[in-house]
C-alpha cells in the first residue's frame, strides 16, 4: 500500500541556516511520480516539484534542492540559507500506477524560520 | 487568469444545511480531485474523476456528492451539514497518470473554508 511518512512534525532554524525535510515513501509500484508542496500561512498550495521514479537525478533550483534515492525510499527536500518566507508547510506527495488518480499526502512538516 | 477556481473562499452555515462548493479548471485537465484539509493540515482525498466519471470515492459520507458536468468542472454539494465537516475544501486537477507513464502535477483551487456552527 502506499505511504507517505514526514517524521518532522515542526522545525525552527534561524534565517541563513540551512534545513532538511524529510519524506520517506512506500509503494510496491516500479513507476511513481513523488512531488513536494509549500503552504504558506495563506493558505494556497504551491507546486515545488515532480520527480519521477526512473529519474533519481538530484536537482537544484535557487536555495531548493532535492535528492531522490531509491534505494532508501526518500525524497528529501533541502533550502540553503533559509529566509523568513520560507516558513511554511511543506508536503510530500506520492501517486503511484496503482494509485492512479490519487496524490497521497504525507502529514505535513511545519517549518518557522525565525529572524 | 486562474487556472482552477472554486467558489466559494469561505462558507458559514448551520448543522443540517445543504451547501455546495462550485470548481472549475481551464487547464483542459481530464482529472479533477476534491480534497479535504482538516485542523491539523492532514490532506485527505475525498474523490477523483476522470473524463467525468467517478474513479476514486474515499469512503466518504454520502451526504457529500460530486457532480461532474464535464471535464472542466466538479462541484461537490453536501447535505445535512455536520460540525465535524469543518474544513478547507480544495479541488485540484492533473493530467495523465502513473499508469500512462506520465502525470502532471495536481493544480489545487485557493480552497474553501467551511465553517459549520
């Protein structure tokens, strides 16, 4: 069955540190698209980023970063340098072939970066 | 020019009130989702279609029932309104799927607020 675990419930840092969100996964399906969502206080879901399953290359974009690996079912999301607008929560989601039609949400990590 | 939007953005009632919550996508997705966000920010799907019909119902009350007019749209309409249906309501929609060996994101409407007193 699928599952998507995001242990961290809460995380404060200060502005400029980096932070790692966790997300760990399972699914018994070969092809799954993984994704991470940012809701700010405002209460909009904001799109991050799609991976796919045969696609473990890490990626990159501004202070994001994100790092796939397979062979431990994680999907962990990094922000170097945080800033203020960062706190949010954040989300992991998983749809599987199985599952198609379904986005299945981790619980949620919360993360207040203090000034 | 909003991709998915649903109407309304907050919604206060009484218990044992009928309400319904309109979505509309303009992306010319094939699939739209109603979700449904509880206290604690858990994000539970409550139904999914696909090309107008109904592929996912996540044992939810059937005093809630979607309706699918065409591809584009998705209202949800609840009976008998309930305190413990207190929630933000999103609709989202994608296109593809993990079986078709591609999918998009799901795009999620702003959300409706829905207060039951």
């Amino acid at each position: 069955a699928q599952k998507v675990t995001q242990a961290q419930t809460e995380i404060s840092v200060v502005e400029k540190e980096d932070v790692t969100l966790d997300c760990v996964y399972e699914t018994r399906d070969t092809t799954y698209y993984l994704f991470w969502y940012k809701q700010p206080p405002s209460g909009e879901l904001v799109f991050l980023i799609r991976r796919n399953s045969f696609d473990e290359q890490n990626e990159i974009s501004g202070r994001y970063s994100w790092n796939f690996q397979k062979s431990t079912s994680s999907f962990n999301f990094t922000i170097t340098a945080s800033q203020v607008v960062d706190s949010a929560v954040y989300f992991c989601a998983l749809s599987e072939a199985e599952g198609t039609y379904k986005y299945i949400f981790g619980t949620g990590t919360r993360l207040k970066v203090l000034a | 020019d909003t991709a998915v939007s649903q109407t309304p953005k907050y919604l206060v009632t009484q218990m044992g009130n009928d309400k319904s919550i309109k979505c509309e996508q303009n992306l010319g997705h094939d699939t739209m989702y109603w979700y449904k966000q509880d206290s604690k920010k858990f994000l539970k799907i409550m139904f999914s279609y696909n090309n107008k019909e109904l592929i996912i119902n996540e044992t939810v009350p059937n005093r809630f029932s979607p309706k699918s007019p065409d591809k584009a749209h998705l209202n949800l309409h609840i009976n008998s309104l309930e305190l413990g249906d207190s929630a933000v309501y999103f609709c989202a929609s994608s296109q593809g799927g993990a079986a078709l060996g591609s999918l998009t994101e799901a795009f999620f409407g702003q959300g409706t607020r829905l207060t039951v007193v």
